[in-house]
C-alpha cells in the first residue's frame, strides 16, 4: 500500500569553463564532475535499466551546462583528462610498495583502485556512450527513466533581472536550448539558486503605477508546467544556515537573519500557484538535510573519503575523513569497501526515514497522502 510519493531530484549546472585554463578554476573543474559525478550517474541510470528498474529520476540539466557536455573541444579535453589521471596513478603504482613509506602496501591497492577506476570511466565515456552523454540523457530520457528538467539559459538570478523581457529570454532560450539538446521541450524548471519572487507593483518612469507579474506567469510563457524552491518559500521562516555575513577589513560576522512569518504551509504538498498554471514543490527540510549534511548527515562519516587531502604526486585521494576535528596530516587511508559498506547502511537508513516521514504524515492527515522532494547539486555526489 502507498504511504506517499517521493520526488528525487538532481539539479545539474556549471559555470562556462570552456577555453578558461585547466586549473583552479578551469576546464577540471567541469572534468572533474564528469568523471565523478556524471558518468557514474549515467552507469547507475543505465545498470538499473538492465535490470528491469527504470530509475525514475528528476535530472535538471542547465542549458549552460549542456551545451559544454556537447562541446567537442571539451568532449576531446574529457579524454585527455582522464589519460593525465591514469598516467599519473600508473607513476603511483610504480613507486609503491615502498619501505619508507608508512602502509605503502594499502597505497599501491588504492592506486590500483583508482588506475581500474579511471580506466573503467574512460571505456564508460569513450566505448559504451561514444562520448555523448547528451545523446544518453535523451536515450534514458526516451525510454522513461528520468525527466529531464531546463533553466535559465545563463542561470540568472531572477528576482534581479530588471525587466520582464529580460526574464523571458533567460527561459524562452533555457527552454529552446532543452529542447534542441534532448529532443522535446521540458515541462518542468529549476529556478538559478532556487530564487523565487512574487508579482509586485511600482512606479514606472511616466510616474504612473505598474503591475510586475510574479516569475510564474514568465515560466507559463514558455510552457512550464512546475518548478522546485526551498522550503522556506513554501512555509516561511529561514532556511538552513540561512545568516547574514558582514566583512570590514577582513573581519567577518555572521548574524542570524530575522524569521520570516510562518505561512501555514508546508512542503509534504505541491502547490498551484495563484498568478498562473504553474505548480510549485518545495524541498524538504529533513530529507534533504539528511544527505547533504557534513556536519550532521552522511557525507561527514569518518570512513567516507576526504576530497581536500590529495597525494603531492599524482593529485589522488588516498585519505578519508576519519573525523571532523581530525587534521589533514592526521587523516587515515581510504578503504573504499570500507565506504562501500557504509553506502548499504545509509541507503537502508534513507529509504527507512522517507517511508516514516509519508507514513507519519499521513495517519496525521486522515489517510492523506504526502509528498517528499529532495533536490540536491548533482555535483556533490562523486566527492
């Protein structure tokens, strides 16, 4: 019997990387979240297929971002990415065992880890997606594994686009730019930054007063049917973390920002909005807190890896977390079966938590059924 429904949704966007350098802030970047992020995702999309389990995932990919995964030049840059980290781990494997160094022999298993690891991205890429993961979003797309959301074309702020004509470029080439990219028009958006403004009224430069329609009619405009916000937009209050920073000559505080008033609403609903045909879900608080909490939720266990030690040589993580209070010097060796375990726990805890979350909220409501979204940065998965 249904306790509810579950909306797991990933929202997808980079910067323009494109001709930008390679690193800190280059094409690595955008490398670095395909190798991690992307083409594992489509791995575990497509192994899912296989099986007989369409994934049934929400995927936004934002246009500036789709338009780079269908680069050449970056598509090329992919390639060489991956044969830099492979040459780079094979040095590794090389210079390990090695008896000045500390567990050197758990090192060379790492390393061997990660030159199949590399290895098995690259036959990923190159071999089974012929180096289109456009073309296998659509694939997946087609046969009804995921939905594939749209955006602003260049992920602008919205609230702070000054003029109406401005707000339906961003959406109207966000939405052509879906469209011409995975063969049909998204019905659904993710709104830059989650940022959501109401319709409003000033005065104009004749003197006169003016009616500023709210962001939903603009997203009608182009034919989208839904969008995704944060909770606090549904229910009022501030989200998560949610505080004001004020920096003078490099002294910065961080002061809490004053509670918006409660709404009565809450996030286990979808909601039409009043200015347009235009349904809104917000994310829910502990769902999603669950997950993307280092300090409170999964990502912070100490057996997971740690992203910001690397080896001085070959740039690998060979390092978890071991703990939060932990030094870098101090962190312990990877063991990514170790991880591998821990993965199998949290995912038993997370279907558990949303099952409870639905089925409490509906003996609470006479039998009505809720919904729980999650939206997360698809980037942070892979890390």
């Amino acid at each position: 019997m249904s306790v509810g429904q579950f909306v797991f949704m990933l929202h997808s966007h980079l910067p323009y990387y494109r001709k930008a350098g390679m690193w800190p802030f280059g094409e690595e970047n955008l490398y670095e979240c395909m190798a991690e992020t992307y083409v594992p995702l489509l791995n575990a999309i497509s192994e899912l297929y296989d099986e007989g389990i369409k994934a049934k995932l929400t995927v936004g990919i934002t246009p500036i971002l789709a338009e780079q995964l269908n680069d050449e030049h970056l598509k090329h840059g992919f390639v060489k990415y991956l044969n830099s980290r492979i040459e780079q781990v094979s040095k590794d494997l090389e210079r390990y065992p090695d008896p000045k160094v500390a567990h050197s022999q758990h090192l060379k298993y790492l390393a061997k880890y990660y030159f199949d690891w590399f290895n098995h991205i690259k036959d990923s890429y190159v071999n089974k997606y012929g180096m289109d993961l456009i073309g296998q979003f659509k694939k997946y797309q087609d046969l009804g594994c995921i939905e594939i959301t749209t955006s602003g074309a260049t992920h602008g702020f919205s609230p702070l686009l000054a003029t109406d004509s401005n707000l339906n470029a961003q959406f109207k080439v966000g939405s052509d730019t879906t469209k011409r990219l995975f063969g049909k028009k998204a019905i659904g958006c993710w709104l830059p930054e989650c940022a959501y403004r109401q319709g409003y009224e000033y005065v104009g430069k004749d003197g006169k007063k003016h009616w500023r329609p709210a962001i939903e009619v603009t997203l009608q405009n182009n034919d989208i049917e839904y969008f995704f916000t944060e909770s606090h937009v549904i229910e009022g209050g501030n989200s998560i973390g949610n505080r004001r920073v004020i920096g003078v000559y490099g002294n910065i505080e961080y002061i809490p920002l004053p509670e918006r008033p409660a709404t009565g609403y809450d996030t286990y609903s979808a909601y039409w909005l009043p200015d347009a045909q235009v349904a809104v879900m917000g994310r829910n608080d502990r769902a999603g807190y669950q997950v993307w909490s280092a300090a409170d939720g999964y990502p912070g266990d100490g057996c997971f890896r740690e992203f910001h030690k690397k080896d001085d040589k070959s740039g690998m993580h060979y390092w978890r977390i071991t703990s939060p209070t932990t030094d870098l010097g101090d962190k312990m060796l990877y063991d990514p079966v170790l991880a591998l375990n821990k993965i199998n726990e949290n995912s038993d805890h997370y279907t558990t938590l949303i099952y409870h979350l639905l089925n409490d909220y509906k003996k609470a409501h006479n039998g009505k059924e809720g919904l729980v979204m999650v939206s997360f940065d698809t980037e942070l998965f892979g890390h």
